[in-house]
C-alpha cells in the first residue's frame, strides 16, 4: 500500500525533496540536491522500485540529468545528459520535461532549442527523436521569454501529444516516429494571423490518464484589449478538446483572466480541472490576491479557491510546471511560487496552507504517492 | 609535450575525482579534442554539441586567457597548465 507523499521541487538552486505520511500533516524536507543548480523538470517514476529524476541546468558547465534510486535521499548524476549531434549545430541549453516511457527504463525528455530525446536505459544515454526535432517546422518555431521549450510530453499508446512553447501543440500517432501540428483553435495573440498552423505559445497541456481524448490546455491569453491588426482576440488563453487534440476550443468565459501558466486534471474525475490565473502584463495573482480557480464540468464554470491564501499584497507568478495533485482519496493540490513558497490547498484546493515560505525561486513541483 | 590540465573541484566527479590531468598536446584544440576522447563528460562540461567553450568557462594558459592569444588555436609547449575556471556569474 502506498504510504508516503513525495515532494520533488525544482528551484533556481537545486532540488529539494519533501516527505509526509499519507495524512499530509507535516512534510520533512531534505536538499539543495545538484546545489546551486537551476532545476526546471522533475519526474517521479512509480514504476516498480520509485525513481526520482531532475534536471540540472548549471549556467557553467551544462546540461545534467540526476537519479535518485532511495527516493531522494541522495542523487548521482547519470552517464549524459541528452545532446545533439555535433553536426546538428544546436546545443542544449535546458531540460524542461522528464516523462516515463513504456519499459521500465525509458524516460522520454523535452528540451530547449524545442527537441525531444529517448532513453532506454534510465538517463544514461539519449537518442534525439528526429520526427519532432528536425521537423520542417523546427527551425521556424520561436523563443518564448523562457526560452523555446518542449515543456509537455503526454502519451496514450501510439498517440504522444507535444507542447512547444512558442510551436504549439503537436500529436503523433505513430508512436513518435511523425508529428503533425494540431492547433485548430488554439489563438496566437502575437501574430497577424489570429489562427496559425503552427507557432502558438502553449504554456501546458493536461488531461486525465483514463480519458485521452479529453485534452485542457493553458495557452499564452490575454489578448483580449489587443488594438493591432486583427482586432481582439479574448479567450483564447483555456481550451480544452475532446478528439485528441485535433480540435480546440475555448473554456475561458468565467475566469478572471485566460492567463496563466499551469493547467492541473482531478486524479479521478477527467471533468474537474484546476488553473491558476495570471495578469497577463505582470504575470503576477490578479490584484495581488492569489486563487486557484476550479472547474467541475469541464471547463464550464469555475469557482475560486483561495481559502487560506493571501487576500492582498502578493505579486508571485507561478510558473508552468510548478503545480501538481498527488492521487489520494482526498487529493491535495500543490504550487510553488517564484517567491520560493511552497503551497498545499488540502481537501482538493478547498483549504491552503504554506508548507514551506522561504526556499529559492521554484521552477517546478511533482507529488507523487509511493 | 607533456602539459598540465588544472580541474577545478565541481568537475572532478568527471574524472575520478583528478585535479589534475597530465596529457601531451601540441595546442588547447587538440588537448580538448583528447579530452573529448578519454574524459567526455568533462569535455562536455567545457564546451557544447557544437564545439564551443561554454560561455561561462574560461581557459586560461598560464595566466593568459586564450581569448588573448590565439583562442583555441594557442600553442602550447611542454610545462604549460590549462586552467578551466568558471566566470564569476549568477545571481
């Protein structure tokens, strides 16, 4: 039986693991782990004995990918970290996402420039997957301001879903050998064309492991004062699909701004989904009140939760992976801020409180019950 | 041509935990390029896929930056030490 919540929690200055019993009363935490280090992808891997992978993204010296076999009591670096071909000419520059693959050591990573590698052998060595990382479109996609990431990795059999920020969205059928651009209705606010084929800012994609074809996307919104050519474009920031992502279309309406960066599935239930809303020039909590905003019909309606949140005078941004929902009966949801707090709204965002309030900047939180 | 590779303390898990590496090298290029071979990861903490210095290591030949002589093409002669440092940087 599953009897620990673990914690990992990307920050500007290396991994931090917290652990609690199933109650969630108190977390320990253990790190810096790779100190010092910018963390920006973390992943918990349940599979079998638990592994806990992060990135390590050191301004000096490099790319490096961590292990831990002990559940994050220490953490050794892998053999390599995913590169390109010297004849390739791009050079890695930051792992934004570790996901787990289908056998017990294969991890699937998205990278910044926006690549994606596979590994079979637990992060040892990487293989680029050429059907999105020389795609035609590759070398046309844009930097976000943090850079031109493959931030999500979903997959669903043959069916692996990418997201880019600035590409888009991309699914694959195959297995990952090709990659086509699935963005009908996903908006671009800083384009001519309102609609492009490719190119939006998604800032996350979620969905529930039991119903893939229902997809949510946070995507790059606040466009709705825009005055250039094209005129406004409102409500393109949350949309959902319901065929795989062919199609999207937008589940803003009620919300106090379509900005933001995380975009959080109930564990049990594919209709309830979480945001956190952004000003979209600041990208700070909306008159510096911040809420999770909850919906339990898909995406049409929403209601605010910020009990036990700050009601005034709290300007932090919560970045794209840096929210999470660990997977008991009574699911707590979790977020870190750029201000290094640590948040758990128990009772499925119900009620919140600061586990933690002076860490680094925080990149990324994952939970995980093992 | 025996010269010294001076390894500073947050590589050293690259190399079994060396300070220092001796090698025989008749140019920084080509002391990197054998260090690519027998030592990869430290060779890939120095420079990226496409070659390049990273740009915040510095090496320096004696005490002269390369960027002041002939870049990775300075020559080296026997007795000389390759320092790797890392800029001073961050925030």
């Amino acid at each position: 039986m599953p009897d620990r919540v673990i914690l990992c929690i990307g920050t500007k200055k290396g991994l931090f693991v917290a652990e609690a019993q199933k109650t969630r009363r108190s977390f320990a935490l253990r790190g810096p782990f790779g100190s010092g280090v910018a963390v920006y992808a973390a992943l918990i891997d349940t599979r079998g004995t638990p592994r806990l992978y992060a990135s390590s993204c050191n301004a000096f010296f490099g790319m490096k990918v961590l292990r831990s076999t002990d559940l994050g009591k220490e953490f050794k670096e892998t053999k390599s970290a995913p590169a390109f071909a010297k004849e390739d000419g791009r050079a890695l520059a930051n792992i934004w996402s570790l996901e787990a693959g289908d056998r017990k050591n294969d991890l699937w990573c998205g990278v910044e420039p926006a690549s994606l590698f596979r590994s079979s052998d637990g992060g040892d060595s990487w293989e680029m997957v050429p059907g999105i990382s020389n795609h035609a479109h590759a070398r046309k996609w844009q930097p976000g301001n943090g850079g031109l990431c493959m931030h999500t990795i979903l997959r669903d059999g043959d069916r692996v879903h990418l997201g880019i920020s600035t590409g888009g969205h991309y699914l694959s059928e195959d297995g990952g050998t090709t990659f086509t651009a699935s963005n009908h209705g996903v908006g671009a606010g800083f384009a001519p064309d309102p609609y492009p084929e490719f190119g939006q800012c998604v800032h996350k994609i979620a969905r529930h492991k039991d119903a893939p074809g229902r997809l949510y996307m946070q995507n790059h919104g606040g466009w709705a004062e825009w005055d250039g050519p094209g005129g406004p474009r409102p409500d393109i920031g949350v949309l959902r699909s319901d065929d795989y992502g062919r199609t999207w279309r937008s589940i803003s309406k009620g919300l106090p701004s379509d900005f933001g960066f995380p975009i959080v599935v109930h564990p049990q239930d594919p209709e309830t989904v979480y945001v956190l809303p952004l000003e979209p020039t600041t990208r700070t909590c909306p008159g510096g009140a911040p809420a999770v905003w909850r919906s339990e019909d898909g995406g049409g309606s929403w209601r605010r939760l910020a009990r036990g949140l700050p009601k005034k005078e709290s300007f932090f941004t919560v970045q794209r992976d840096a929210m999470d929902m660990d997977e008991l009966k009574s699911p707590a949801l979790y977020f870190g801020t750029t201000t290094g707090q640590l948040w758990i709204g128990r009772d499925d965002g119900e009620e919140w409180s600061c586990l933690f309030d002076s860490l680094p900047p925080i990149h990324c939180v994952k939970v995980a019950v093992v | 041509m025996t010269i010294k590779i001076h390894v500073p303390a947050p590589l050293r898990a690259c190399c079994e935990d060396a300070s220092e590496l001796m090698l025989s090298a008749p140019s920084v290029r080509a002391a990197l390029e054998q260090l690519e071979r027998s030592h990869p990861s430290l060779y890939r903490s120095i420079c990226d896929e496409t070659g390049t210095v990273r740009r915040h290591v510095n090496l320096f030949v004696n005490t002269s930056h390369v960027r002041d002589r002939e870049g990775l093409d300075t020559p080296l002669v026997p007795g000389d030490v390759i320092m790797i440092l890392p800029a001073i940087s961050g925030g």
